[in-house]
C-alpha cells in the first residue's frame, strides 16, 4: 500500500469519524430540544425549599448588620429557606484557618435574629485535581477538624463544594459519613448526573475527568447527605432551548433519584462570566427556572425540590426578577411565598 492510498485511507476515516461526531451532537441537541417543550403545570413552583450560595464577605468583617437586615428584606417572601455562606477555602493540606471567617459568629447571630426561619451553612470546599488530595487520610482527618471549628461557630449545617470529584469516589463518601459526627444538616454541590448513556465515559475522555457522575454514585451521595444540588450551569451549550432541555433532563433525573425525604436543588446560574459569549446569553435563571418546572410538572408534585441561586455578589436586579417571577410567583396562578 502507498502513502497516497495510506493518506486517503486515513481522511477517509477521520471524515466519517467527524460525521459521527456530528450526528451524536445532533441526536443530543435534539433529545434536550425535545426536554424542553410543552407548558409547565401553574402548581409547578417554588414550595420554600429554594437555596442562595453566598461570597465570602459576609464573614470576613466585610459585611455588617445592617447589611443582613438589607438581605433580610431581600430574602423575605421568596422561596429562600437556606442559605451556604464561603468560610474557606480549606488548604492544600485540608486544614481550615479560622482567620478566614473572623466575623462567622457575629453574622450567623444577625441571620438568625433577622431571617430566623432561614438556615446558614458553611460553605467549603477546595481544588481537589492538582490540589487537596481527599485520598489521603490525613488530609480528610485536617477537613473534619475544620468542620468542627467551623461549626462551634453556631452554622446549622455543611454545604461541601470539592470539584471535581471523580464518579465512585470512595474517599468522598467515607468524608461525608464522618462530617456526621459533626452536623445534622450536611448538603454538597454535585456534578451533573450522565444524561445519556456512554456520555460520562466520552466527557471523561475529552476533559481527563469526570464532568457526569453515574447515577449508582450519586445515589450514593445522596444516602449520606440531606441536601444535593446539581451544579446545571457551565453547560456550554449554545441556545437558551438546548439548556432549558438541559436543566430539564438533570432535574429529571434528580427527581427520579432523590427520595422525598431529602432535599433536591436545580443550580441557577444568576452570574454573567461563563468565558464563553454564547453561554452567557444561553444560561440564565428564567430558563433553569422553566426547565425545573417542566421536569417537575412531568414527575408529580414534589415538597423538597427548589432552585439554589448562584452566586448573591454577581447576581443582577434581572436575576432576581427572573427568579422572583418565573420561579417564586407565577403568571399562571402562583402565588408568594411568605
């Protein structure tokens, strides 16, 4: 065989590997085109179970009593039950320096005194890929030290956001039985669930990590925690439709996977840096908020499902709006949660 029929050969298969590429991509836009049809149902809303991660300010003697009682009047009569507040990062080494949340105490005391019927994590996490390594022991036995510090603050709970953690990470689960002994509230972020079959496998190929877990893992999560909530932003993809389809099939999943007496939040992306231009104008609150009802109206009435609003300091008037009428009060009947 000559080089010349060697090259043509070779084109040859690179092309129809190409055409492949292409008509998966088509089926997958297609199948979340298709996610994101028909009308949600008027009860498909907010039931109070909604969550809003918050910056590191708050806790760092940046932010002041009088800046709660101004949250106050923002949270009051949305669905915003909890709340996860940045108090680290942990270093490398997994331990938590409490010169990191000086102000912890004095802002859980004006969150509880102002918003008394909303619950305060401590938000932590770190790098884990080139970074914390949650594999070795010591390192897991530094975190849950911090834990207990963190929470002698008078936090109610956990919220555990370590990315990425790879599907069937043993270590991760063995941390989240240990914080037991330390919370009765414990909720963590979590990677997006495989949408379709043979996705998380090619993810992990093209990315060297796992951007989907399996659905057997995150059941696995789920057992040891109270809360998940489903990292749905970063997703890429180009059109406001195709996420909304997106947002859609992960709460499906969510739904199907989560057990009624645990807590099941959509992430909403209320920030505007995704670093790509189309995902900036395809991603936003209003369509997770449709995607969750479309899902919810699909699966049946659901008590502990809401959105978690990402992030308070880079969240726009237009977010809140987005979230407020699109997610909390309705246009078809809804109503205003007290």
């Amino acid at each position: 065989m000559n080089a010349r029929t060697v090259i043509r050969h070779g084109l040859r298969a690179l092309a129809l590997a190409l055409a492949a590429v292409v008509a998966l991509g088509g089926l997958l836009a297609a199948a979340l085109r298709l996610q994101f049809t028909g009308a949600p149902a008027a009860w498909a809303m907010s039931t109070g179970h909604d969550a809003l991660w918050m910056g590191h300010m708050w806790v760092d003697g940046r932010r002041t009593e009088r800046d709660v009682q101004e949250l106050a009047v923002r949270l009051r009569g949305t669905g915003v039950k909890d709340v996860y507040v940045h108090s680290g990062p942990f270093e490398w080494d997994g331990r938590l320096d409490p010169a990191k949340y000086p102000n912890a105490r004095n802002f859980v005391q004006w969150m509880h005194k102002h918003l008394p019927n909303v619950r305060v994590s401590a938000w932590l996490g770190q790098a884990v890929k080139n970074g914390l390594d949650l594999d070795d022991p010591a390192s897991r036995a530094n975190v849950l030290a911090g834990v207990a510090a963190v929470m002698a603050q008078g936090y109610d709970g956990i919220h555990y956001n370590f990315e990425p953690i790879g599907d069937g990470d043993e270590e991760f689960l063995d941390l989240l039985e240990r914080t037991r002994r330390h919370t009765t509230l414990l909720s963590t972020s979590v990677p997006q669930i495989e949408p379709y079959a043979g996705m998380r496998l090619a993810a992990r190929a093209a990315l060297s990590h796992d951007k989907y877990w399996s659905r057997g893992y995150f059941s696995k999560v789920v057992a040891r925690v109270d809360q998940v909530a489903v990292m749905t932003y970063d997703s890429f993809l180009p059109t406001q439709s195709l996420y909304g389809g997106h947002v859609a099939r992960q709460a499906a999943l969510g739904l199907d996977l989560v057990p009624e007496d645990k807590q099941l939040l959509v992430g909403a992306p209320a920030y505007h840096d995704h670093g790509v231009t189309w995902s900036d104008a395809a991603e936003s609150v209003a369509m997770a908020a449709e995607g969750a009802r479309l899902a919810l109206s699909e699966h049946g009435r659901r008590e502990r499902f809401g959105l978690a609003l990402y992030v308070d300091f880079a969240a726009t008037e237009e977010d809140w709006r987005e979230y407020t009428t699109r997610w909390v009060t309705t246009g078809s009947g809804g109503r205003t949660l007290s």
